[in-house]
C-alpha cells in the first residue's frame, strides 16, 4: 500500500485553491475546470487512503 503524504495533499489542496480562485479569469477556463476536477478526484482518493492515526 502507498504512502500519502499529508504534505502532498496539503501542497495539491493549495494548487487547487489557486486554481479556483483564478478560474473566472481564466485563459483557458474549460482546460482549467477539467484540471479542477482532476485535482478533486486524486485528492479525494488520497483522503481515502489516508490511515486513520493520521487524521487524530
């Protein structure tokens, strides 16, 4: 079983956020949206494989 790194989810929560905050300027917004929502899958993948000792 791989190992998740909560300073990897951290550092990809924080691109999300950038990239959300900067969609409605966008120049490319529907490249932008579908990267979004990539980024929201492997996170919440990486979430569920996080063992429970680490959220405690």
């Amino acid at each position: 079983m791989a190992v998740v790194s909560t300073e990897l989810l951290a550092s990809q929560a924080r691109l999300l956020a950038d990239m959300i905050e900067t969609l409605p300027v966008s120049l490319a917004p529907v490249d932008q949206h579908a990267r979004c929502r990539d980024l929201v899958a492997q996170l919440e993948r990486a979430l569920s494989a996080l063992p429970a000792q680490a959220l405690g």
